[in-house]
C-alpha cells in the first residue's frame, strides 16, 4: 500500500503526471465527439494507440504551460475548456454538415453567423448563449477562487521541463511524420481528422496555409510547362453560362431509398441527350465557395492549406488568372449572380480580382421567394440571368450560383403535401431530411426545365454547363451511392445549338478548360495547361508549380508582373434610379426602378428608416427637411444591414 501511495504522490499527483491524464480524457472525449459516440472514440484508441497517444501529447504540450503559473488548476482549466470547446464545436459541426471545423471556419465566422438560424432553432440558440454566459461566469469565478500553488516556484527549472515537453513535442511529431503515423497532405479532410485525430489536425488547418514552393520552382521550370505562344480565339461566337446549383444530385444515386415519382425527370433527360459525367469537386456537404473557384480559376484548393478557403485568404488581397479575365480578352462582357448575400465569403469584393464586370446578389433581386428553411429559391434565377444576357450587345460569361438546396435539412415535417415521398424501410427522422432535400431538388429540376426552355427561344448562341457544387449535408456513406464517391457530383453540358455528345468524367477544376476547348477557345494560361496536359505524366505537379507562381510565387509565366487588375465591379445589372421624390400627407415617398426589399434611403451615408412598398416606390419613415431633399440617394444594405453595397449617383 505505501509503494502504491509513493508512486501516486512522486508520479500522478504532479503536475507532469496530471496533465498527461488530463490530456488523455480530453483527447478521448474530444475523439468521441467528432465520432459522435463514446464507443467509436474507443474504437479509434484501439485501432490506432499510435496516433491516440500522438494526439494526447499535443494537448499534454499545451497544458503543460500551466507548470509556469501559481494559478495552476486555473491555466489547465482554461487551456482544457479550449480544446473542449474545439471538441464540442467539431461535434455540432460534423452533425450539420460532413467537413469538420477547421482554423478557417474561424475566417468566415461572421458568414457562419449569419446564417446561423437556418440550421439551429431559437431554443438552440439561446441555450448556446445561456451556455457561453455560464461559461464566462465560470472562468470569472476559477479565475478568483480556484487554488494557488503554496510556496515559491522553481521558474528556471519549470521553464526548463516546458522547454524540454515542447522540443519533444516537436520531435516526436517530425518522427510520426516521416514514420507515416500522421501525414501532412490532406487529399480528404473529413478522412484526415478520422484518420490523424482531431488536436493534430485542427493545428495543421492552422500552421499549414497557402501553397508551399515546390521543388525545382524556377523561371526555366515554369516557362518550359506551356508554349510562349498564346492561342487567342477571336471570333468565339457563344455565350457561355455556368450554373452551380448548392448541394444539387440525381436522388436515384442513393441506393437505399425509393421515391413515388422521379424527383429529377428533366436532369435525366438532359444527362441522356447532352455532353455529361461525374464531378469530382473538392467537399462534401459543404465548401460551395472551393468549387466556385476550382471551376472559374482551373486552379485546385488541394495545393493550398487544408480546410483553405482561397477566398477568404488570398484572393482578398490579389488577382488571379481565371476565365472571367481570359474570356474579357475576347470581347465578353462578365457576370456573376448569386441569391444570398454579396458579402458571403467577401464575394463582393474577391469577384474584382477574378474579372467580373457585375455581381447581381440577393439584395439586387427584385421577386426572391424563400424556402421553409428560408434560403432562397432557384427559380427567379431565369429571369436574372436573362436580365445579364440582355445587359449587352455582345456575348456574355454568365456564372450563378444557386442557393435553394442547402443544408440543414430539417427532422421534423415542414412539408405538409410534398410532391415526392421518400418511401422504403428507413428512420422516421432521415426519411424526413431527404424528403425535404428531394422536394427542393425536384423544385430545382423544375427551374432547369424553364431555363433551358427560355434559352433554347433566345436569340444568340448559348452554352450552358450545369453541375452540383458538392453533395448535401445528409448521413450517407460512399457504399450507399451508385458512384462509390462522396467527392462525385454530376455535370451536364447544355446548348440551343447542336454541339456532339461526349461523356467524360472530370474535376472541377478541369470542367473549364473542358468546356472552352469544344468551343474551340484555348485563350489562358491554366486553361491552355489543362487542354494541353491533362493526363500526363507530370500533370498534377506542374498545376501546382503554376498555381504558387501565379498567386505566391515570383510570377515567371508574365514576366515578373501580373498582367490583372482588379474590376471596376458593378452591383446588379439594373440600374436603380430615383426619379421623383415627392409629399404626401407630410411624408416623402421616392418613385423610381429596380428597388428591392434591400433599397434604403440615404443622407450624406447616414442609413434612414425605410419602407419598400414596391419596385417603384419607396417610403421615408423620418421626417425630413425639405432642404435635404435633393441629397438623398438610394443604397442597397447587405442583407444583415451591415454593409451598403452600391449607392445611385
């Protein structure tokens, strides 16, 4: 017995000795949750001690600071309750969609915000609050009360053991690198945490960013990837629109359920008649933004840091070659339309540094309707890209982004007379999220049967290529599709003038250069790379060699210079314009075009309380001087009236 109680006080009630089982609680709760049960964090002890034991010691690195504070058991507290919280937050994340919480969701917290009552209820929300109060309180309280180390501390000998369980740290993770116990390239972030473990792999979506030089990067190197010579296509006569429809796929790619009609008719029947095949995009339940700039860069996110989003790094900063600005080149005019906010993943502002003339969000769309879980509807997107169509004399790029099929999909019935039912032997609750997710597919095959309906009687040549951004949100595994991928989405290529039928499975990265290169347009450097390389040796270590050259690198492929500016962005393709303003019964009222429920009256930048009575009227709630009257203008608020985008003149 007193062996026992020797070697509990001289090795487990010590500070060493505590934070080691502290670590190891907290990496098996933290594991559990992200597996989202206690037995599937044991199972991942068991069948990977290595990796576990690995991850252990990475909180054990952190805690150890607390050897350095009197205010031990306080420093452990908090430094526990941050790796508990990244636990819980994975946990939450992981149940609403499939990629797992990274250091760069930290980047779009305010997007994540913002939509934050399309996937929790309010009582959710508010025991989120009640919970967040009661943690400050928490810490208040341990910071005040919670026990003092008695007697002085041995700094420079503390300091030393901190040194040393850092450099060990450090070590041990350069050996469990080269010994392949945890890896440094993610090619599946959701595979990755589940294979290296949370506390690893949320460190290295933050220590690992951009894209790393590659080696043998020089100027002979770069230039020797494509011929000097530029193949310019003047007289490209089509006008070419993407459609990137969120979290789109043909229902009858899920093996275990069945329906009580065929939710997709119109998507089939394009899949049969026109060029199509498998996508391989970068995310799965998530990421809309990846797949956007894969499609109109050519460039792919793999190269970057894992859980990147180049968007909210990079490309805030800089321009990058993408077909916008090579299609600019042959006379196109360049537009993006979205139906949810401008500012979303700081579209508004990266859409200037991919070559876009005009970006018509939400805010500019006149008739928007909303789905129970209130994001907007796909089908007054004919009516907007029409309006782009129609903007210019000359040919057009066109990319949209729709909205309509995005997550969460709810487990409770919000549909009381669904057009599809979801039938076989399946859990109420999953039955119900994929009839709800079916019924908005199966309204988005609706809308592509009359956009294709008003394309075909336009006037001018179009190309349409149509394709789902990433899978949905939905508990399913890659056994349980006909793909055998959750990576695979599908594309069709669409056109009112008779193009031949050639299916071919690609990435979306390749989807571009695909689709110019039938057109008979080669003008771009990735572009051409992709048309010129693609499945060839070397393919994929050149496409990174070109992406660190053009947006990190020494920029060889234009001579040291980029050759791209930033757009002269235009909100909408309609103008809004006052034209009257007028009194009525004491009240000002502006008559005009194209408001929308986002048009505020403005003074000198300063927002006046508004009333939107149509697309010609708008009302003035607060009184005003008759002298102020001819300096009033019209803004379009961000939907979360915290940005105005665009002001009439």
């Amino acid at each position: 017995m007193n062996k026992l109680k020797n070697f509990y006080q001289h090795y487990i009630h010590t500070p060493i000795g505590l934070s080691l089982i502290l670590s190891f609680i907290l990496n098996l709760v933290i594991e559990s949750l992200g597996r989202q049960s206690l037995g599937n964090g044991l199972q991942f002890l068991s069948e990977s001690p290595l990796v576990f034991l690995y991850n252990t010691l990475v909180i054990f690195a952190f805690l150890s600071v607390g050897m350095l504070f009197r205010r031990r058991v306080f420093v452990y507290l908090i430094i526990g309750a941050f790796w508990l919280a990244i636990g819980i937050i994975n946990g939450v994340i992981l149940s609403n969609r499939m990629t797992p919480f990274t250091v760069k969701d930290l980047s779009v917290l305010e997007d994540g915000m913002s939509i934050v009552t399309n996937y929790l209820s309010a009582g959710e929300i508010l025991l989120a609050g009640l919970g967040g109060l009661v943690l400050l309180g928490g810490i208040v309280l341990l910071f005040l009360y919670a026990p003092k180390k008695k007697g002085s501390i041995n700094h420079k000998k503390n300091a030393a053991v901190f040194l040393a369980i850092l450099l060990g740290t450090l070590g041990i993770t350069n050996l469990a690198i080269r010994t392949k116990v945890v890896d440094t390239y993610f090619g599946n972030l959701n595979y990755a945490y589940r294979d290296y473990g949370v506390p690893y792999c949320f460190l290295s979506t933050w220590l690992n960013t951009g894209i790393s030089m590659p080696q043998g990067y020089s100027e002979e190197r770069i230039l020797a990837i494509l011929p000097q010579e530029e193949e310019i296509t003047p007289d490209a006569d089509a006008n070419i629109l993407f459609l990137q429809l969120e979290s789109f796929m043909d229902p009858l790619e899920f093996k275990q359920f069945s329906y009580s009609q065929d939710p997709t008719p119109f998507f089939r029947q394009l899949k049969s008649q026109y060029s199509a095949g498998y996508l391989t995009v970068p995310s799965v339940g998530a990421g809309t933004a990846n797949t956007e700039f894969e499609v109109n860069s050519g460039m792919s996110v793999k190269f970057f840091g894992p859980g990147e989003y180049p968007y909210k790094s990079v490309l805030m900063e800089k321009t990058c070659e993408a077909i916008p600005y090579n299609l600019k080149d042959l006379g196109y005019s360049t537009h993006a339309i979205h139906n949810h906010r401008a500012v979303f993943y700081g579209r508004n502002k990266v859409f200037r540094n991919l070559g876009f003339d005009t970006f018509t969000s939400l805010e500019y769309m006149l008739y928007p309707t909303k789905t129970p879980k209130n994001w907007a509807k796909d089908g007054p997107l004919t009516g907007e890209i029409l309006s782009a169509l129609r903007s210019t004399e000359g040919r057009d790029y066109i990319y949209t982004i729709s909205v309509q099929g995005h997550g969460k999909y709810p487990e409770e019935e919000v549909l009381k007379n669904p057009a599809v039912r979801v039938t076989g032997e399946v859990p109420e609750t999953l039955r119900l999220q994929y009839e709800y997710y079916v019924n908005q597919i199966a309204e988005m095959d609706l809308f592509l049967q009359d956009l294709t309906e008003q394309l075909a009687a336009y006037d001018e040549k179009v190309v349409l290529v149509l394709y789902g951004d990433h899978l949905p949100a939905l508990d399913m595994t890659s056994e349980e599709l006909n793909s055998g991928d959750l990576f695979k989405t599908e594309y069709v290529i669409w056109s009112n003038f008779p193009m031949k039928k050639t299916d071919r499975d690609l990435t979306s990265y390749q989807l571009g250069a695909e689709v110019l290169d039938r057109l008979g347009i080669h003008a771009g450097n990735i572009t051409r790379f992709h048309q010129l390389k693609m499945g060839t040796q070397e393919y994929r270590q050149e496409l990174e060699m070109l992406e660190y050259d053009i947006l990190y690198g020494k920029q060889y492929l234009y001579g040291g210079q980029s050759p791209f500016l930033p757009t002269d962005l235009k909100m909408g393709v309609r103008d809004i314009v006052i034209q009257d303003i007028v009194e009525i019964g004491g009240k000002y009222y502006l008559k005009g075009e194209n408001f929308t429920q986002y048009s505020k009256v403005t003074l000198r930048g300063e927002l006046l309380n508004t009333v939107y009575l149509g697309p010609t009227v708008l009302g003035l709630e607060d009184k005003a001087d008759p002298a102020d009257i001819p300096e009033m203008k019209v803004s379009q608020v961000e939907k979360n009236n915290k940005e105005i985008l665009s002001t009439t003149e």
